[in-house]
C-alpha cells in the first residue's frame, strides 16, 4: 500500500511540475523575440558548440530526440481552434528559415485546443533523416489556429557523425574483445581467453576472425595474418587464443583485433 501510494504522489507531482513548466514556456514565449521557443535536442554533445556535434551511439539507437517547448498562443475555442505542428531538416548549416531546402520529416496528428496544459512536446526525427554524416539544420515550423502565414522557429545547427568512433560503420563496427587478463606470463600464457560483446544483430552462421599483432599496428589491420582461419561465433562468444601462437611472437606489446 505504501508503495502504491508513493507511486501515485510521484506520478501527481510530475503532472503538476509539468503543467508549470508549459505555464513558464508560454510566458516566455509570449515574451521573446520569437512566436515560438527553440528545440532543445538531447543528442547534442556540447550545447556551446556552434557545430552541433552529435553523439553517435545515441542517434543510431535512438534517432535524434527533440523536445519542442510549448508556445504563447495555443488557440482558445475548445475542439475548435487547430494547430499543425511540423519538424523539418536541412542539409548543411542555413541561416535563412525560408531556404529551399528545409524538408518536412515529420508526421504529427494536428493539435486541437486546449493541449497546454498536457503538452510534452518530445518527438524523434529518424536517423536517415540526418544521413549520410554532414551538418543538418533543424526547425519546427507551426500553423497557427489563426491562419496566414507558417511561423518558424529559432534555427539549430547539428553536425551528424556515425563513423567510428561513434560506432556505426557500414557494416557495423564490432567492439573489441574484453580479457580478463592482460599481463601474460609463463603463469598464464595457456589460458588467455577473449570474450566477444554481445550484438544485437547476431544470427545464426555468424562468422569472426581475429589478429593478435604487435605495436605499431599498419594502417590497415587486415593485411595482417589473422590467428585463425574464419570460424563460427561460439555460443558462449569466448575465444582461446593459442598458447604456441603467443609464444611465437615473443615479448612485447599486441593488440587483439
């Protein structure tokens, strides 16, 4: 009962912080240079950052996830007064609202007063939306209740990258093996197991092959001599790399690749 309780207030206090903040947002706006407030992008590395890098592995899981504050006027004739609501992109980084090139990537049902006070206002532009890697350019673009001319909001300059480092390549870059050892001895140098991460794309006949190889590495890794022929995945992802093979490369610093 307690818990169900606490459960309840938490849910009633989110309700009432959130009715709060959209009465802070539409007073904002109502004061601003703008009709509309600026998107906040979640995605976005550092906010200061006029490039607008965004985090690789969170828009290749997620999209580009965008919170669109709520605005002044909302309309004021129930079931009466509409609103459409459309998020566009860009290539490149524009500076004019009305360029050319801003296209609609969005689908949102139209929004029928009152909305305000149970306004959320979060939405996900698709990640081929912001592919191939380049600078994009978002805006949400409002039709008012009111008619006339589309009001446009503040511009936000985004740079998409998800080559690696930011873990997608085409096809996806695997992450490395983990060990649990890495100091090898006379003590260890028979068990030095590898563990493969877990991916979520895994099918059955999956295949790996790995290079056990010395510092510097060449530019490119795979003119090097892999351990092992192709082989299947095990089912439990652990690799034993061969106790002859590591002592045929004598003393130093290697990577497993």
């Amino acid at each position: 009962m307690t818990t169900m309780q606490t459960k309840r207030q938490s849910d009633e206090a989110r309700e009432a912080y959130r009715k709060l903040r959209n009465q802070r947002n539409q007073a904002r706006a109502a004061d601003g240079p703008h009709a509309l407030p600026g998107a906040t992008i979640e995605a976005i590395i550092e906010p200061l950052d006029p490039l607008g890098l965004l985090n690789g592995p969170a828009i290749k899981a997620n999209g580009m996830k965008v919170n669109v504050p709520i605005w002044a006027d909302t309309g004021s004739v129930p079931d009466l007064d509409i609103q459409t609501l459309e998020l566009h992109i860009a290539p490149g980084h524009v500076v004019d609202p009305e360029d050319a090139s801003f296209v609609k990537v969005s689908d949102i049902p139209e929004l029928i007063y009152p909305f305000a006070d149970t306004w959320v206002g979060d939405f996900v532009v698709a990640l081929n939306k912001i592919t191939p890697n380049g600078p994009y350019t978002f805006k949400h673009r409002l039709y008012l209740h009111t008619g006339g001319k589309p009001v446009d909001s503040p511009l936000i300059h985004v740079t998409s990258d998800i080559t690696a480092p930011y873990e997608m390549t085409d096809p996806p870059e695997p992450q490395a093996m983990t060990f649990a050892t890495t100091q090898l001895d006379d003590s260890n140098i028979g068990s030095v197991n590898g563990s493969i991460p877990d991916y979520t794309d895994k099918a059955p006949g999956d295949q790996f092959v790995y290079w056990y190889a010395s510092d510097p590495l060449p530019p490119d890794p795979s003119s090097l001599t892999p351990v092992a022929p192709p082989a299947d995945v095990p089912a439990s992802r652990s690799v034993t790399i061969p106790r002859a093979y590591i002592e045929d490369k004598k003393d130093g610093v290697f990577y497993v690749l």
